[in-house]
C-alpha cells in the first residue's frame, strides 16, 4: 500500500477572522460563513419536524448534526483552478469549467520545485529560478507533470504579515512551465500571481496591463491548471510519485475546493 501524503489546508471558517484588512474582500476564498445545527438543538428540532416526532423519540434526545455554509467562494482553501477561471477563451476554443475536466487529468506525476533559495517577499520567480530548481530536482519536466512550488510559506500563519506578502508567478514565468509540459501548476502560497497590492500599484505606476494578474491569464495561452493553498510539500521528495488533485464536481464553476493527496511508494 502506498503512505498518502495529505497535502490540503483544512477549511475553517475561523480563517476569516485573520484575513488582513487590505484583503477583506477575498474573506471567503479563506473560510466560509457555516451555521451548525447541533444534534441537541437545531439538528433535533429540525428531525421533529421531518418525523412529526418529539424528543423522546429519538436517541439520548438527539437529532442530526448539520451545517450550511454561506458566503463560500469555490476558490476557498486548497482549490482547484479550471481553465474558464482565467476566462471564456482557452487556447482559441471555450474554456473548460470544472465538471468538464475528467478525474484522469488531475491525477499526475508530482514534482516540487524547492524555490525557497530563490524567494523574495512580493516578487515574481524568474525563469533561471525556476530552470535552476528543475536542475536541483535531476530530471527535466515532463508533458502531464504536476509541478508545485514549495515558496517557504509554510513558515507562516495568517496572523503574520509575511503570509500576505508571498512569492509569485508572471506570465512569462508560467509559459515557462507550461511550454516544458507542466499540467498542473501548484503554490503552497495564498495566490499563483504576485500579491494583489503589488500588481495594482504596479499597474498604477505604470498603466501597462500585463501587469495584471498576468500569471494566471497566461493559462489562456496553453491550458493548465492551477492549484492554489498547497499544504505539506516539506513531506514529498522532490519527484518519484503520483498526486491526485480531486475538486468537489460542481457544476458551471471556475474552481472547486479539493483534497489533494501524494501517493507514496
């Protein structure tokens, strides 16, 4: 049996308390909003009502435990980007939203690229950060890999303020990977691109637009998905094994949470 490598963030709703001030309007891709129906109160009254029963009538006076969740994004925690997240035109043809992508595709050859040597708060990897990580590694990319950028974020938590200013990716750094053959495309960082503050006030500075989100718009010129809020990659070696990134299969949707596992000879 192979050892399972766990490499999802849980989802807790706790999260929205620690997002930053300047990132309130993204609360809901850390946590969702969640009532819990308690199996001794809301959950109870709610079987009374389905059963036309009374409290006695159930085990220890207890009902079902239940939650709703509200004001969750499809982006929340560890996630799954479907390639119609970074718009409508993929490669020329529509763009693929997550029911349309087979389980097959999301279970790949994993490679972690170490770019901890190689990051700096608010900037974007350069290709000869990235060429000298995959040299690191001792094999190239190949078409179908899963590669995932362990940046060193996992040193902090949301209540520090190094966890907002992460490492990221650019256009031309992703076209990098994807040109080598790289499938999926996964950060244990909050986000794939540059830090939002950092490309807005550098399109502010400079009003050229491919300072915007260019990372994940360059998916719009070969298809790949990206995977965002990685946990654990200081578990995996460096290649030799298989990842699944399994997304909740809702569908019409840009992204879905997802439990990401490391298959373990």
């Amino acid at each position: 049996m192979p050892q399972l490598i766990d490499l999802t963030r849980p989802i807790d709703t706790k999260n929205r308390e620690l997002v930053s001030e300047e990132m309130q309007g993204l609360a809901s891709i850390f946590g969702p909003k969640i009532t819990y129906h308690r199996p001794e109160d809301m959950g109870r009254e709610r079987m009374m009502g389905f059963f036309g029963c009374a409290a006695e009538h159930l085990p220890d006076g207890e009902g079902w435990g239940e939650e709703m969740l509200n004001d969750m994004n499809t982006h929340c925690s560890t996630h799954v980007d479907a390639p119609y997240h970074s718009g409508n035109t993929i490669e020329g043809k529509p763009a693929r939203k997550i029911h349309e992508i087979d389980v097959q595709e999301l279970y790949c050859p994993g490679m972690v690229l170490d770019m901890r040597p190689y990051a700096k708060p608010n900037e974007a990897f350069s290709i000869e950060d990235l060429q000298a990580a995959i040299d690191t590694v001792g094999r190239p990319i190949a078409e179908g890999d899963a590669v995932m950028l362990r940046t060193g974020q996992e040193r902090y938590g949301m209540k520090d303020p190094e966890f907002w200013t992460y490492p990221g990716m650019t256009r031309d750094s992703t076209v990098f990977l994807t040109g080598q053959g790289a499938r999926v495309l996964g950060t244990d960082a909050v986000g794939w691109d540059r830090p939002f503050p950092v490309m807005k006030k550098a399109f502010e500075e400079t009003g050229d637009k491919s300072e915007i989100w260019d990372g994940h718009f360059a998916v719009r010129e070969r298809e790949a998905f990206i995977v965002q809020q990685l946990d654990n990659l200081a578990a995996l070696p460096p290649t030799g094994y298989m990842v699944a990134f399994f997304p909740i299969k809702l569908v019409g949707t840009s992204a879905a949470p997802a439990r990401v596992v490391a298959f373990l000879d």
